[in-house]
C-alpha cells in the first residue's frame, strides 16, 4: 500500500521547495522558504511517527543543518546529498537510517561499478539507498545527475532496476522535469516503477493533493510510495495538509 514519506530539502542553509529541474550553481527557482529550521520539522516527523522520509542537501552549505535534523531525531531520516564512500559513515554515526547516493556512482556520464561496490561495502546494502532520479528523453527516462542537470546514457528500465537492487534497499526517484511544479505526478513513471521495480521505491515529483496518493497507490498496485513537498501546507502550500497525509498512512 503506498504510503506518505515526508522530506526536508535544503538549500543555501534553509529548508525549502524548489523546482527541481532550475537546480544550479546560481541558485534555484524556489517556491517556498520556511522559517522554520531542519530540527523543526525532523521533531515534527517524529511526533507523527512518519517514518521512511529524507532529509536531501540540495548543494553546499547544509551539512550543519543536516546534521541537526539527524541529531533532533535520531534514527528518523534518511539522509542525500554529496554521499561518498568516504563521508557516508559520518551520517549513519550521527543518526541517519540510511544514506541516499546519486552523483557519485556516475563517472563521466557512466555508472560506475566500482563505486557502487566501494559505498555498498562501506555502509552495508541494507543501509544503503539508490537516487535514481530521472529527466524524461526521446528514449523515456534517463537518470540525471550533479543537482538534476546531467543526463546520464542510464536508463530507467528493468534492467538497471535489477543490476542494482543487489546493492541497496531502496529506491528514490524524483522526477526532475516536475519536481517543484505541483502539476500533477508523472503518471507514466509511476506506473512503469510499480511494474518493474523489485524493491521499494519512493517517487517525488508534482504531487499536488491527497488524491495524488490514491492515483499513485492504484497505479503502482501499492508498490511505490509518495513524498509530497511544494503542495503541503507545512511548506506553504495549498493543495494538500500534513494532517490528512498522517491520516492516509494510519488508515493504511
């Protein structure tokens, strides 16, 4: 049955929402800047036992806060954002479920096998999890890296999806060319990760209400879960409260 992960993305050392796919080194269109720091919400998360989400650093300048969303509840988060088999352990010591990679399985446009060894053997495949976050091509979907900008020759497909599950015990996927737009999910992607993907898996992107979570709990066949971020009231938005994503997830 899919369920509601809750996030906390930072950026610039703030908790924001951004739209994913503007993401670069001038900054980021952004759609919402809390007032309210990382410790906040991990306290918030913990206080509804919404369990399974993320805390992502979107660049440099938010390992201090990173770290005290961690520390404000610890055992509570996973944590993204410039992992390496070098500073993986780091996370997992100051409280973090799991460690989320991405960037830095690709060398040159490529997934390195080598990588992913290093980090699995690192941190341990049960503590590990795989963002495979997405732009859409020609081709379908590609796995895009370096804050969402480059497209990798790495397919989103069964295959991928297989080679790597023996690696990690998750999946996220963002689409990127929604992220951050609250125009509604990628229905296609969606559907294509309930089909092919043997592990769990976690989609963002364009979620914009509660009933984004029943079309995804339907078109996964329950097998993928849902973070919802620009659309929540908690993070200014409208379309969706954090009281009736608690109630989703005990009702389910």
């Amino acid at each position: 049955m899919t369920l509601f992960r809750p996030c906390i993305d930072l950026h610039q050392g703030k908790v924001k929402q951004i739209v994913g796919g503007s993401l670069n080194d001038q900054g980021a269109k952004t759609n919402y800047v809390s007032p309210y720091n990382a410790a906040y919400y991990a306290s918030l998360y913990q206080t509804h036992g919404l369990t399974g989400g993320h805390v992502i650093a979107l660049g440099p300048g938010n390992k201090d806060e990173a770290l005290n969303a961690l520390k404000a509840w610890p055992q509570g988060l996973q944590f993204g954002g410039g992992v390496t088999d070098e500073n993986a352990s780091e996370f997992l010591q100051a409280g973090a479920t799991h460690v989320i990679v991405t960037s830095f399985l690709f060398e040159g446009g490529h997934l390195s096998a080598d990588r992913l060894d290093r980090i699995r053997k690192e941190v341990g495949a049960e503590r590990l999890v795989l963002d495979l976050s997405c732009r859409r091509t020609d081709a379908g979907w590609q796995i895009a890296t370096d804050r969402w900008q480059t497209i990798t020759e790495t397919a989103i497909n069964r295959e991928t999806l297989a080679e790597l599950a023996g690696h990690c015990s998750e999946f996220l996927i963002h689409a990127a060319d929604v992220e951050g737009l609250q125009a509604g999910i990628d229905t296609e992607l969606v559907t294509l990760l309930g089909e092919i993907s043997p592990l769990p898996v976690t989609y963002a992107g364009g979620a914009r209400s509660l009933q984004d979570l029943q079309l995804v709990n339907e078109l996964s066949q329950g097998k993928v879960d849902l973070t919802i971020g620009s659309a929540l009231d908690i993070f200014g938005g409208h379309g969706v409260t954090l009281e009736a994503c608690i109630a989703w997830n005990k009702q389910h």
